[in-house]
C-alpha cells in the first residue's frame, strides 16, 4: 500500500482533492490531506515526517504555485520522494516541472493518471510513460500525451471528500461539479487552452448521469455544511432535458437552496422557466464588463447589454436572485468603461453584484493582447502573480490605486447607487487599511446571503482564508 501526502494552501473545498482521494483510495492505496494555512513551514516537514508519505503533491492555481514551488524546495532539501503538481497552473504552464523541485506535473483530468502513478510507485515500476504526466528524471523530461477525456463520466470513482473531515473546510457549504467542460472560448478563461489540448479526444463537454450526480451532491452534503449547494460546473443549460431532469431528482432528494453558473447565452426563457420551477435559489452570471466594445474586443463575449437586462428580468419574475461576476482593470479598458460595468449592474438590479481585478492566467489569449498593447512586459513572468483577485493589478499602464479603490466601492455603489457621487470622491483616494476593510465586510455578507450560508459557519470560513480569497 502506497501513501501520498497532498498539501493545500486554502481552506477551501477543492473538487479535484476530492476525487483524487477517491481515485487514490479505489486501488487500494491511502490519501493523507495536510492544510498548510499558515507560513510555517516547520509543520508540513513534521506532517511528511509522521506520515512518511511514498509521494507528495500539491495542486495549484496561478497564484498558489509561487508558495507551492518554494515549498517543494524546501521539502526536496530534506526528503527524496518525489513531487508532484497539478492543477490549472502545470495544465496551462507545463514549463512549470523545470523548476526545481518538482518531480511530475500532471496535465488535464488527472484520476486516472494518479491510479497509474501511485500502483506504479508501489510496485517499483517505471513512471515516466504514463499518459498526462510529464516526469523530470536526471535532467530529462518525458513528455507524454494525454489521455482520451473520461466518457461517460461516471467511469470517475464517486467523489470523496473525507480527506476534509477535521479541517477548517468543513466550515463551507456543499459544492457538487456535476458537469466538467465548456464549450465557450472567452480570452482570458483556461478553458479554450484546455480544449485545444484535449482536441481529438473526446467530448469536452460531459455530464454524470442524473443518479450519479445526486450521489455526488450527498457526498459533498457528508462532510460539508448542509446550508446550501453550490454548483461550480461553467454550462449549465446546454442540454435543458438533462438539467430539468436532474433539477426534479434534486427537488425530491436533496431540496436545499441552491446557486448555479448561467451563461448568458443559455439564460433562455425555457432554461429560466426550469430554473424557477424548481425553486432556484440564485443564479450566477458573467457579466464581465458592461462594456459591449471591451467584452466583444478583449474578452471574446457577444451578447449585448439588452441581453443581459431581458435576463435580470427574466430571473427575477421567477424569483431568482442575481449574482453577476465583473472584472476591472482590463488591459484597453478605460474608466469610463468601468462606470458601465457598474451601471448595468445597478440597471440589471442585481441582488449580488461580485467584482474582481483582473489576472492574466498563463496561454490565454488576453496575455497575449496584453504585451501587444504594452499592459504587459514580453518577458513577464507568472512569478509575479499575487495569488487573489482582491489584491491588485499587475498591469503597466493603468492607476493601480484607483482600480484598488473602485474594487473596495464596487458593491457598494451597485447596491447603493444614490451614494456613487460620494463614492467617486472616495474613489479619488488614497487606498487605505479603512476602505479595505469596508470591501471585506460588504464582499463577506453578499457572498455569505448569495450562498444562504449560515452565520457562524461563515465567519468561521472566513478567518480560515484570510488573505486568500
């Protein structure tokens, strides 16, 4: 019986853990899960120490991986067992496994590839041919392929997400990811990258079955709070059959209010009608920018901003709230394109207005207009990614002070638009520890109403991500 030690740095549910825990368990082997919440790095040697792991991994988005890498190193200084990394970050950076110490990067869907790693561990075995692995040994690097997508998805071993049990985690509402795919290609999403690499094998887009998918939610609803669910799938709506048909088993089955992620383009008046019938409690929106020019120019979304009020209107005749995602400081944007995002949000009267300053990811096709208009330098490294969307713009060419303030006002000058003169001026400040904090309580009650989260549970989560989310 082989041993893996994952390390993580957020108190957050993340799927991919999950299902790598049940992929790790189904052969037999065991999955240990170590929250590295803090800077002390003395705790994680004592935790490889303890349980003496065959390999360890951690998992890591754009942001993350700058932790993650340095302490890799400082891990390879004193143990031999090899490094793994996964995740969005190897996915879209590959060139990521020439930094020392790293072992193994996994590209893409990555249970399978883990079943094959850690048998072969176990039995001594070669592994630098497994398919969605790139192995570094002696200097070299085995690029191997990928693997066809998993289809039908429920060949995946059912998530398990006891590796959570004990940790701040649980203090999350349950998240079920009961679609994998996107068929979209927005400029700054990994999605179209991802696709590309999968092109010729198999359908990007896959759903479990209905039965399937309702014992994924009840896996997620034994260890996570049971206040409500979260759907983190991109495309809900594209097969409207198959979402009424899971919608009706979720109603009889489960019943606890619920949030998905609409896109606009599938936000019809028939998928809007299931929606309400089935009670749902918020839908998520990308609005993006409220700016046609820059979300049709820069970020490769077309549809109008009438569109997005038909849809607002449509939601709320069916008594569903309205969570929208907005991005500012977007390489081309100007301040005034800003103000547009915040004016169809205050027109759209949106109940749960989100906004984030944008991050260039590695391989998408905003880092590339970003250099080519001198947002970006062409050396620029993924290094200097801060590793939250709440922090500030890397960006040459834009007032960083000011997009960091309209960050801090941006609910609040959606939710109380007869103050947007007094905010202006606020705006025009220096950023300061007060304004921040203002942003933090009024981001933490939208997003804890948004969820229906309770109180305590909430806070609780909170604390635990501090400067991480």
């Amino acid at each position: 019986m082989a041993k893996i030690l994952m390390i993580q740095l957020q108190a957050i549910p993340y799927c991919g853990t999950a299902y790598l825990n049940s992929a790790v368990k189904s052969r037999g082997h065991d999955f240990h899960l170590y929250l590295h919440l803090d800077n002390k790095n003395e705790k994680v040697l004592q935790k490889i120490d303890e349980i003496k792991p065959d390999i360890i991994g951690f998992s890591a988005m754009t942001g993350f991986h700058i932790q993650a890498l340095a302490l890799a190193r400082e891990i390879k200084m004193k143990y031999n067992q090899p490094i793994i990394m996964g995740g969005a970050h190897p996915t879209l950076f590959p060139e990521v496994i020439y930094e020392e110490g790293l072992d193994i990067i996994c590209l893409g869907e990555g249970e399978f590839a883990l079943m094959e790693l850690i048998d072969a561990i176990e039995y001594k075995k070669p592994y630098n041919d497994i398919k969605n692995l790139w192995v570094k040994e002696n200097d070299k690097v085995y690029k191997n392929p990928l693997r066809p997508l998993v289809d039908p998805l429920d060949y995946v071993p059912l998530i398990d997400w006891s590796c959570y049990i004990g940790t701040p985690v649980q203090n999350s509402s349950a998240v079920a990811f009961v679609i994998r795919g996107c068929p979209y290609s927005c400029s700054y999403c990994f999605n179209e990258t991802v696709k590309t690499m999968y092109n010729g094998l198999g359908k990007y887009v896959r759903y479990f079955s209905v039965e399937r998918a309702i014992k994924e939610i009840e896996q997620s609803l034994k260890v996570l709070k049971q206040d409500s669910v979260l759907f983190l799938s991109d495309t809900f709506g594209i097969n409207s059959e198959w979402m009424e048909q899971f919608l009706s088993e979720y109603s009889k089955k489960i019943n606890l209010p619920y949030i998905i992620l609409l896109r606009p383009e599938l936000a019809t008046e028939k998928n809007i009608e299931i929606l309400g019938k089935y009670h749902c409690n918020t839908v998520g929106i990308g609005v993006e920018s409220g700016s046609e020019r820059v979300r049709k120019e820069i970020l490769h979304r077309n549809y109008s901003n009438q569109r997005l009020l038909d849809i607002a209107e449509n939601l709320h005749k069916n008594k569903i709230n309205v969570r929208t995602y907005n991005m500012i400081g977007l390489p081309g944007e100007s301040e005034e394109e800003i103000w547009e995002t915040l004016q169809l949000n205050i027109r759209m009267k949106v109940e749960y207005p989100r906004g984030a300053i944008f991050m260039p990811f590695p391989n998408t096709k905003i880092v590339d207009y970003a250099k080519e208009n001198g947002y970006l330098e062409n050396d620029f490294s993924f290094n200097s990614i801060p590793n939250s969307i709440l922090s500030h713009s890397i960006l040459k060419k834009i007032n960083t002070d000011r997009i960091k303030n309209y960050l801090y006002f941006f609910q609040s000058i959606i939710l109380f638009p007869r103050l947007k003169n007094f905010f202006k001026l606020l705006i025009g400040q220096k950023p300061n520890i007060l304004f921040r904090l203002w942003f933090y309580l009024v981001y933490a009650n939208i997003q804890r109403k948004s969820e229906s989260r309770g109180l305590t549970s909430y806070i609780k989560f909170v604390i635990s991500n501090i400067g991480k989310i």
